[in-house]
C-alpha cells in the first residue's frame, strides 16, 4: 500500500513538474512601439495580437507603449546594444539605417512558406528591400493627396486643380470668396523640422522633384526651385494658415474652415469624427502638377537578428500580410496596405474620397531621402532650417535652392 501510495505521489509531483515545465515554455513575444499609446493604432494592433495569440496559445506577445518622440533612437540603441526586442517598429527613415548595420533578419523564407509574392508589394513598401532580400514590412503606407470640400468646390464652379497655375487660380477664387478661413490647410511654422520635411516632402513629389536621387543632392534642380516658389507664394498670400501646429491645420479643414488639405487616407477619420457635414463633402484628388509621383510616409516592422523569438515574431508578421489583415488596414486605419492591390471593394465603394489614394497608392515614394537615407536626421534638418529661412526671414527662393544644395552636398562631404 505504501508503495503503491509514494508510485502515486511520485507520478502526481511528475505530472505537476511536466506541467509547470511546460507552463514555463510559454513564449514571451516582445514589441515595444507607439502603437501602444495610440487610440486608432493601437486598437488594430492590438486585434492582430490578439488573433495571433489565439492562434498560438503558446505564444503571449508583451504590448509595451513607447512615446512616439523618442521611439526610434530608443529602439535603435537598444537593437545595436544587443538588447532587441522581437519585434522592432521602424519609419521610412529609419529602415535603411537598419539595413546598413545589418540588424534586421532576412524575412523572405517566411514570405515563400506563406505564399506571399514581393511582386505585390506597392513602391513605398519597397524600403525594407535590399540586394533582392526582404528585411522589413510595411505595416501602413500612407500616400498623400489632396483633399478637397466638394461643397465648398461646387459653389465656386471649381474642379481639382492639375497644375501650379490651376492650384493658385483656385485658391485665390476661395479666398476671394470668404466661405472659409483659407483656401489651403498646410503646415507653415518654425520648430518642427519633421513635419516641415514631410509637408514640403508632398510639395515637391507634386512637381516630380527631389532633394536626392540615387544619394546625389538635387536641390539645385529646377523642379525644386518651381516647389519652393509655389510653397513661398501660398505663404506670401495668406492662401495657408501660419503658426499653427499640425494637429490645428489638419482641424481646420476638418471643421469646413479651409477647402483644401494634402495628407494621407488617416486623415479622414479626423474629419469624420470633427464634423459629419464636411465628411460628407470629403473628395481627394491626386496632388501633383508635373509626372505621376507622389509622396508617402509609412510604418514598417521587422525582426532584429538578436531577437529571443525570430520564428514567433515572423509568424505574426505573416498574419498581418494574409488577405484578412491586409484589407483591414484599409477598413481599420484607412491606410494602403503593403499588397496594395489586396483592397476591399465595397469600402471602395462607400467611401468615394479613397479613389485618389487607391490611384496613386502603387506608385508613391517614401518621403526618406533616396539613397541618403543613412543622412536622414541630418538631412531633415538642413531642409527645415533653410524653408524656414525662406518662409520667416525673408530668404528668396532662389537663394534658398543655392544655400540648401550647399548644406545637402556638405552633408555628403563634398
């Protein structure tokens, strides 16, 4: 009895070690990122996270929020320094930083096992390709247009602008007009040299310009001259607002107190929420005036090599590329997905405005510095301190060409 007793007691104590073993084995799935900290964002990341969880209950992943300001050097230091998480969150100007010091894991054998084809991957999502290896994702990618009030536009008998002259022709008739505040909602202030970069970044794929092409400084290139004279002479006339935030320029236009904005798809869940009239009179239009470029601004995430979980964190990128997911960035962010002709047609059809972004989605560039994209920071900068030399000290266009290729080629140490 005693025997059988203590066999008894020694199968439970195993029983309970294989269980608690097991329990132990659980995988911890680490993804540190702003997304945490953003009411939209995060409410899709986190239905992702949660569909990957229930699909390997073995697998938990850790959902820790970072500041949007300081994520990416806190990321990058943490990677370099040998403590990376699984999963690493990375703009366009970050990815090629990332590529150069050789921290991301090569993605492409877990893109074959699902099926997924880089062939459909839009232009924009294309950062995180390097020597024919796949190496980040992109999450979102948000290519600007123009955003128009077709109330505003029917009024006034006016259509989408398609060159510099037709832009200037219309704004000045809404002006003229007095129905809105401004005729265009732009970022016009000192201190943000990000957001400067960005806005003028749309301006200058509306003239198919560029700071760089192929990690050659190009500010001395006539369209980019064109794009600084039309920036200036929206400023000159107050056709756009001056000092204000991004987040008041981008309410404004969402409250019908300005007729036109450029920005990403995002964009109209700010007017949605502001004012239903105006969302009903939402319209876009592509924003360019010479070829067929455009800009765009995206998200992308990768797995560091000294990630703990490599497979894990691939798997769950996977499951964001699959055809569920990839229609729900639409749906759920209104953003372009990285399969961009993955897009769902009856939102299509009930949101009339997204025709423009699905028109210009495939093609858009990132706002990254083409072949610089290791100068970014630096790049910002110069591009920031010169417009606002032009915009607030009275620098001519003109000038501000001359003094911007001499700081882009300084910065290429030539």
């Amino acid at each position: 009895m005693q025997k059988r007793l203590a066999r008894v007691i020694t199968g439970t104590i195993a029983a309970c070690a294989i269980w608690s073993a097991s329990a132990m084995a659980e995988t911890s799935l680490s993804f540190p990122s702003y997304v945490w900290t953003d009411k939209i964002d995060g409410a899709w990341m986190g239905s992702l996270v949660d569909d990957f969880e229930a699909k390997n209950p073995d697998v938990k992943v850790s959902r820790t929020p970072i500041p949007f300001s300081n994520m990416a050097d806190k990321l990058f230091l943490e990677t370099t320094a040998g403590q990376a998480p699984d999963i690493v969150t990375l703009f366009d100007v970050d990815v090629r930083k990332y590529l150069d010091a050789d921290l991301l894991e090569p993605l492409d054998k877990y893109l074959a096992e699902a099926g997924i084809r880089t062939d459909e991957f839009a232009n924009a999502g294309r950062q995180g390709v390097k020597d024919g290896h796949v190496y980040a994702v992109a999450w979102v990618i948000n290519p600007r247009a123009l955003f128009y009030n077709k109330e505003i536009f029917d009024k006034l008998s006016l259509t989408p602008p398609r060159s510099k002259e037709e832009f200037l022709d219309a704004a000045r008739k809404i002006k003229a007009s007095g129905l809105v505040q401004f005729p265009m909602a732009t970022f016009a202030k000192a201190g943000d040299d990000n957001v400067t970069f960005i806005e003028f970044g749309a301006i200058l794929a509306a003239f198919d310009a560029a700071l760089f092409r192929d990690g050659t400084p190009t500010a001395d290139d006539p369209k980019v001259l064109e794009a600084l004279s039309f920036y200036k002479q929206l400023f000159d006339e107050g056709l756009i607002p001056k000092g204000l935030d991004i987040g008041l320029v981008r309410t404004l236009f969402a409250q019908g107190k300005a007729a036109m904005l450029v920005g990403g798809p995002f964009v109209s869940g700010i007017v949605r929420d502001a004012d239903k009239h105006v969302y009903s009179n939402l319209m876009s239009a592509p924003y360019r005036f010479s070829g067929n470029s455009a800009m765009s601004v995206s998200i992308f995430l990768g797995v560091p090599k000294k990630a703990k979980n490599p497979d894990a964190a691939a798997k769950m990128l996977m499951l964001m590329l699959s055809d569920e997911w990839q229609k729900k960035v639409v749906t759920g962010v209104t953003s372009i997905p990285l399969r961009a002709n993955i897009l769902p047609q009856d939102f299509i059809h009930d949101n009339p405005w997204f025709a423009a972004f699905q028109q210009v989605g495939l093609q858009a560039r990132s706002y990254a510095p083409d072949g610089a994209e290791n100068l970014a920071p630096e790049v910002v900068k110069a591009t920031a301190t010169n417009l606002e030399a032009m915009l607030f000290r009275g620098k001519s266009p003109e000038e501000t060409a001359k003094n911007l290729q001499r700081d882009l080629l300084a910065l290429k140490g030539k």
